[in-house]
C-alpha cells in the first residue's frame, strides 16, 4: 500500500525527490502517531491496524516530504502552513483512494474542536 500511496502523492504533488521512501516502526512508548523526517518517517505501531483506518498517518507524514521538507515555514510562527498544506493533500489523496465521503468525514472528524467551546 505504501508504494500505491506515494504513487498517488507523486501524480498529484510532482516527483518524490528523496530517493527511496522509508517508514520506521518504534515501539509503542514513542509518543506521536508519525514523525517525518527528510530520508525517513518514525510510526507508532498503533497506526499499524488490520483495517488500515491509520493509513492517513502515513499519507499524512509522506505529504510533508512536499510540504515540510522541499518547502517549508521561514519560522515557527508561520508553521500552521505546513500542516495546513499537508493535511489538505492527505484529505485530498484519501478522497481519491477512498471515496469523497470519506474524505469529506476525515475532514468532519478533524475539524471537531471548531465545535467545541
């Protein structure tokens, strides 16, 4: 599945200019979800789940490789737009592999603290 993403990534967002893609599993202890880094993302092994719901994790960290590392933030003040970027083409890229409802659900999902007080 990791190679179909990031075939999928390529098509919408241009060449993976990294060399070879690599996912690092951690033990359980590691505290985020995923991690990326320029060569390599770290993963917690609880986005590892038979019904591959945790994918977007890895859409998610494999986004930021455009929007994170090839191009990024001048400052700290200004990292929203990283994130923000790289959660749009991560909704964009399950939309196309799963359906626009359930895109349009991840973003439902994501969005609940504009809900909250």
């Amino acid at each position: 599945d990791m190679g179909m993403l990031l075939d999928s990534v390529e098509a919408y967002m241009g060449p993976y200019i990294w060399g070879n893609y690599t996912i690092i599993v951690l033990p359980p202890s590691y505290p985020f979800g995923g991690m990326e880094n320029i060569l390599l993302t770290f993963a917690s092994p609880t986005i590892i789940v038979g019904d591959k719901s945790q994918v977007y994790v890895a859409t998610h960290e494999m986004a930021h490789s455009w929007t994170g590392n090839a191009i990024t933030c001048q400052s700290w003040e200004d990292f929203w737009l990283n994130e923000g970027f790289t959660v749009f083409i991560e909704r964009h890229i399950s939309g196309e592999i799963n359906g626009e409802n359930f895109s349009r659900l991840s973003a439902q999902l994501g969005n609940t603290s504009m809900y909250q007080d």
